[in-house]
C-alpha cells in the first residue's frame, strides 16, 4: 500500500491517496462516484467544521469586544450546511427569501441571520421582518424607506445595519470586487449620514451598525484595515453628529483561498489577528468601545471542503494525433468560474493518482460553449474515458451557482466524514428539470 502525499492546503484536511485511490472523510471517491454517478460533489465535514471552528477561536482570541462569524450562504448552502453552521455556533447571511427558509428548514435561530442584497424584493423585506431576522442589511435608501414603512408601528423594531461603499478598490478579479465608490453594492460615504437620521426617524427601525463588503478573494491586509478605519472613521462621525455609538460592526467577509499550490495557504488565524488588531488601535485612534464584531466568510470556509468528481467520457485529438482536450460529464453548469472568471483549479485523477503524469492537458467541459474549459494545462496522468477526475476547492460558489443549461440536472452532494458519506443534496431529475414546463 502505498501513500502520496497531497497539497494539504488544497485538498480537504482528510484527502489522503491509498494504492493511488483517492479518499476524503475515510470514503473512497472512485467507488463514491460509482455508488453516485458523476459529476459528484463531495464535502469534507471534518474541513467544513474546522475552517467554522478556526473563525471563531482566532476572532475569541484576538478580538477584545465580542465577536461574532456569520457563514456566507451564497458560498454554498442547503439545510445540513445550515445546521451545520447551527451546531457550530456561527449565524448566517442569506441574499433571498429562499435562504431564509433553508435558515428555518435548518432550524437556526433567525436573531443569528442577517438579510443582505442590493435589490431586495417586498415579499422577501416582509418575511425577514415577519420572521424576526436578526438584521436587514440596508443598501440603499429606497430600500431603507420601503423597510420604514412596512415596519412602521412594529412593536420590536427591527434591527438593520447600513451597508456602505467604503471606495476602496479590492485587488481581485472585476467582478467580484465590490468596494469601490461607484459599485452597484452599498450607500455612498456621502449619504450614510442621511440614512442614519432616516433610520433614526423611523421607530419600526434600530440601528444597529455599519457593514461593508469590500469584494472576494482577498489577500492584502492592508485592504482589511483600510476597511475597517472607513468603517470606524463613519461610526465616529455618526457618534459626533447624533450622540449614538453604534453597537456593531461588520467588514464583510472576502478572505481569499488557494486554488492551485503555488498560491499560499488560507491563514483564517492571521486574518483574525490583522483584524482584530485593526478594529482595536482603529477604536482607540476615535475614541469609539470595540463594537461587536461581524465577519462573514463564505469562500474560506466552504471552499477546500469540496471536491468536484468528473468522469472522462472521451479524448479529443488533434490532426497530429496529439491529445488536445479530456471531455468530462461535468462542467460550467456545476462550475462557472473557470469561464466567468478565468479561474485556474487543481485536480488529479481519483482512481489512478499514482500514475506518471502525461503531457498537461485542457480538460473541457460538455456543455455547448467552446468556453467550457475547467482546467488548462492540467498535469494528469495520460487518462482514457472512464477515469475519474477530481477537482479540488470545489466548495464555494460552484453548487451555488450551477445552471440547468442545456437540460443537464445538477449533481448531487454528499457529505463525507468518518468513512461514510450521507446524501445531502440529491442529484436533479430530468423530472425535476421539466416540472415547470407546460405544453400548448
Ligand atoms: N458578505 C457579503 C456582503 C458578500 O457579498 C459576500 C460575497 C461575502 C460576505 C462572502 O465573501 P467570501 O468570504 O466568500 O469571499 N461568485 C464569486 C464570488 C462572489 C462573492 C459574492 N459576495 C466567485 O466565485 O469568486
């Protein structure tokens, strides 16, 4: 038997090679992908409660107020995530009425969900306030009127934080940067002064904090601290013109992850640190107590806890007969990001992953779209169709943001630990998929 080692800041915690099988949770992936079918996603348990438990320690230990982690939903959710989040001890940010019922469905207390998103529509405002969600993230001034009037002679008011365009631009990819003064996302520095006396004026409403979000798949410390001094510089400017300390604080969530091992590892500890130490001499510098401290990480908790399987349906040759593309059962429907974002991944081949690599090879995907390319260059062994290929940091925002495009159900997600894994999601049927269609 035989044990090759594995970037253990890629793959899930548990990822370990045995006679050139892959194994994750103590489960063996090619027989999980027989048992399943592919595409198959798969989630590390033992990772996912890890990279939760991580947050919260580092942010206890640092941070001298109190502190608090709320899981991105948007990263991956579905109602044992969300009960996983529960038992953890983390609350929850949800972006539509359907999250909030997978929060409930999940059974967590709605004080622990915050409501965020730039367009948020009537019905879901009334269920957030109807089921007493924790706090409405406001994002712009329209909205903040709709909440006043529907909360209006509300007997507990409801909480909100002002979410706000801090203008600082996030060195990461154009579209998910989300900081910078004219991103659609957030109040401008400007009006925050506004929205604050319009809170104050509305007795349904509480406020509560500010909120920014500056983008994902961040890496540079000093774009946290720059977060955090807007953040706190506005605090103190409210405190000076309104005589209320605000109680809360949340610098959004953004902390990147490696996708490929030469990228360094997530330190979830060091961010907490940097953090903390930013919030603290930041509060100092305007006089202001430590208010309690939000993070919202989705990607730096969910993300290396997945693992993506494909099989190898065929090769594509080229006029000289050197290989040129491995065609795989999967692809920018379960996973758009290569194609949205030119995001580049790691993968191995799960039941052969002793073999001697081949020439690098493009792995595409099936759907229509010559852009359907998950991985460039991959360095696999020479693989022949029926081989199954894993693909690693699968986790955060592939599910979540899978399509139906060209009728093709979504995989189904299991949840691996203690060498068994539970079904958590269920693959789509072609059922499923025609449910809404009605014929002439
Ligand atoms: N808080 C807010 C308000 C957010 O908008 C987001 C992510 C987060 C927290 C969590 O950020 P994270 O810790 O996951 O970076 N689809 C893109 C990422 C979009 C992020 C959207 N907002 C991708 O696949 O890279």
């Amino acid at each position: 038997m035989t044990h090759l080692l594995l970037s253990s800041h890629i793959w899930p915690d548990t990822a370990t090679i045995i006679s050139g099988r892959l194994y994750v949770g103590g489960c063996d992936v090619t027989e999980l992908a027989a048992d399943h079918a592919t595409p198959l996603y798969l989630l590390d348990e033992a990772t996912l409660r890890g990279a939760m438990r991580a947050y919260r320690v580092a942010l206890a230990r640092y941070y001298p107020g109190p502190s608090r982690v709320h899981y991105a939903g948007k990263a991956l959710l579905n109602t044992a995530v969300a009960q996983i989040v529960a038992e953890e001890g983390l609350g929850l940010d949800v972006v539509s009425g359907a999250e909030l019922l997978v929060a409930r469905r999940a059974g967590m207390s709605m004080g622990q969900v915050h409501l965020h998103g730039n367009a948020k529509g009537e019905a879901e405002l009334r269920r957030a306030v109807e089921w007493g969600v924790g706090a409405i993230v406001v994002d712009s001034l329209d909205e903040l009127d709709r909440l006043a009037s529907l909360t209006h002679g509300m007997e507990r008011p409801q909480g909100v934080l002002l979410r706000v365009a801090p203008n600082i631009d996030a060195h990461t990819h154009a579209h998910i940067a989300t900081g910078g003064a004219t991103s659609k996302f957030g109040l401008p520095l400007e009006s925050v002064g506004a929205a604050a006396a319009r809170v104050f004026n509305a007795e349904g409403l509480r406020l509560l904090g500010l909120h920014a979000h500056i983008g994902s798949q961040i890496f540079e410390v000093d774009q946290i601290r720059a977060t955090v001094g807007v953040l706190t510089r506005e605090m103190a400017r409210l405190r000076d013109t309104f005589g209320v300390e605000l109680e809360e604080l949340s610098p959004g969530g953004g902390l990147g992850v490696p996708y490929t091992a030469d990228m360094p590892p997530t330190n979830i500890d060091a961010y907490a640190a940097t953090l903390s130490d930013a919030v603290r001499v930041a509060c100092v510098a305007y006089g202001l107590r430590p208010p309690l401290l939000t993070v919202e990480p989705g990607r730096s908790i969910v993300a290396r806890a997945g693992v993506a399987i494909y099989r190898v349906v065929a090769r594509k040759l080229g006029p000289d007969g050197a290989l040129l593309y491995l065609h795989v059962d999967g692809g920018m429907a379960d996973n758009i990001r290569p194609a949205l974002y030119g995001a580049r991944y790691t993968a191995l081949l799960a039941n052969r992953a002793d073999a001697a690599p081949g020439p690098p090879v493009d792995v595409a995907g099936r759907y229509c779209e010559s852009g359907d390319v998950l991985l460039h260059a991959a360095p696999l062994p020479s693989a022949v169709p029926g081989d199954m290929i894993a693909v690693a940091v699968a986790g955060a925002y592939t599910l979540s943001m899978a399509s139906t495009y060209n009728l093709v159900p979504r995989p189904a997600l299991l949840l691996a630990g203690g060498g068994a894994a539970r079904l958590i999601q269920r693959r789509e049927t072609e059922e499923d998929l025609l449910a809404r269609d009605s014929a002439l």
